[in-house]
C-alpha cells in the first residue's frame, strides 16, 4: 500500500467528487485503486459503478462507506490496495476526523466564491485539529493538506481575490498552475459515465496530469509509470517483422 487520500470540504458542490474520479484515472496506471464514497448520495458510486454499485473500470474497486466503520474499512481497503481516496458528504463529520487520522494528505477542493474558501477554511481547521490531537501521541505524526482550488477561472479579480484570501488566513493552496478550471468536459464525464481525462481535450488533459501529479507530490506518492504509446510498434519487434518473409 503506497497511501490514503482525503479529499474533502465542508462545502456542498465545489467538485470533490471530480476530483476523485480523475485521481482514480491517474493512479490506476500504477496499481489498484479503492474509492471509499462516505457521502449519503453515493455520487462517486453512481458515476463508476454499475446497478449494483461494482466498478465498471478496471483496477478501481468502490466501497460504501453508508453503514459501515471507517476505519475498519480504510484498514482493510489498505491491506489490498495500492491507492484508498476517500470521498466525504460535504459536511463537518466524525468520519472526517477519523479519516484524516488515517490519511497520507488531504485535499480540500474550492471554488473561488466567499462561501466556498470560508468552508476551505474550516475543512483546514479540522485538518489541524487533528493533527494537534495526533501528534500529542505521536510527535512524527504530520498531515499535509491543501485547498485545490476547482471550477475556476483563473486570471480573473475573484480568483486572485481567492487566493489572497486563503493566503491572508495561512490557509496552503497549489501553487497557480494546479488548479481546474471551469470547463463543460467535467459535467459530460459525468453524464457519460467515465473519467474527466476520456473527454478531455489535449490541454485539459496536461491540466488535469500537472493537477493530479501535484497531488501525488503532497501525499509522498510517485507519479505513475509512462505507458508506452498505443499504436507505436516497439523498435525490436518492428525489426523482427521486418526481417520476416511476406
Ligand atoms: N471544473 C469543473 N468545471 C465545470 N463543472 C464542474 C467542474 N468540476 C465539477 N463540476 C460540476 O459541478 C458539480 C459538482 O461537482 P462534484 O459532484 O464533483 O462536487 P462535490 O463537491 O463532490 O459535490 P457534493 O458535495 O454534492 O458531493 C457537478 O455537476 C460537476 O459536473
Ligand atoms: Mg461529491
């Protein structure tokens, strides 16, 4: 097992589970992947899964976390994958307390409207919270976390603003190139059922890598090995058929 994500907000709506779903697709290419969805309406579920709420994708498992103890999940999703990301309601819960306590980092998606960065705010405060109660016991203990700031428009007043704001209250956000911006491919990833990176075009799809790289940086983890390229014939076997008679 390499590590556990957090990916939460106290904020309905600010793109947690569009998060999620293009980290799963990044970090499948390296190992298996479970999604742990904690939010009562089971988006992450319904958008991977089939009707009975199995993976439709390859090397990412779902589990409910609906009636069930985290952290008895989260240590048996660690025993058998390489990757756990855990999706919560967009609430302050319990659960979120427990699941940071097991997590290698935390990400905290905002958009850039006053609300949004308040509830950052206070998504980051547990964060804290929890590592003050962690580290009384273990003084190593340390959780890194950052505002992932999602649905924007950057170069514009309120995004700046944001930013300003976030860094004001001491409150670490990625740096200006890791951010998502608002664009209609994430919206069709959902209503088509598969990851933001299938319907991406080629820069969003370099965003969304330099995003999810970034956030395989703040929790420890390496970025998936490069896939050889589809359709390329690898050099040694062009020559071998090459070589064969017609
Ligand atoms: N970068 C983006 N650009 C445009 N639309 C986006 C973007 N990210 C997410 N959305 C859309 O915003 C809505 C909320 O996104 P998402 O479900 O990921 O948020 P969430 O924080 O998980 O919400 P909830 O708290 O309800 O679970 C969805 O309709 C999604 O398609
Ligand atoms: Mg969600």
């Amino acid at each position: 097992m390499d590590g556990v994500l957090a990916v939460a907000s106290s904020k309905g709506g600010v793109g947690k589970t569009t998060t999620i779903v293009m980290l799963a697709e990044y970090f499948r290419k390296r190992g298996s992947v479970a999604l742990l969805d904690a939010d009562p309406n089971q988006k992450l579920i319904s958008w991977l899964g089939d009707e009975k709420g199995e993976s439709r994708v390859e090397g990412i498992a779902l589990v409910s976390l609906l009636g069930r103890n985290i952290v008895e999940t989260i240590t048996e999703a660690k025993a058998q994958h390489d990757v756990v990301i855990v999706d919560f309601a967009g609430a302050l819960t319990q659960e979120m307390v427990f699941g940071f306590g097991y997590a290698s980092a935390v990400v905290i998606p905002s958009g850039s409207s006053k609300g949004d960065i308040d509830e950052a705010r206070k998504t980051f405060q547990v964060v804290e919270q929890t590592t003050a109660l962690l580290s009384a016991g273990n003084p190593s203990f340390s959780l890194p976390a950052k505002v992932l700031l999602c649905k924007v428009r950057p170069n514009t007043d309120t995004y700046k603003a944001a930013k300003q704001q976030l860094a004001a209250w001491k409150v670490p956000v990625f740096g200006d190139d890791v951010h998502v911006p608002h664009r209609t491919s994430f919206e069709k990833a959902w209503w088509h059922k598969c990851s933001p990176q299938e319907v991406a075009d080629k820069a969003l799809k370099k965003q969304i890598d330099s995003v999810c790289t970034a956030i395989a940086s703040l929790a420890g983890l390496a970025p998936p090995e490069a896939k050889p390229t589809k359709g390329r014939v690898p050099r040694a076997k062009k020559a071998a058929s090459a070589a064969t008679p017609a």
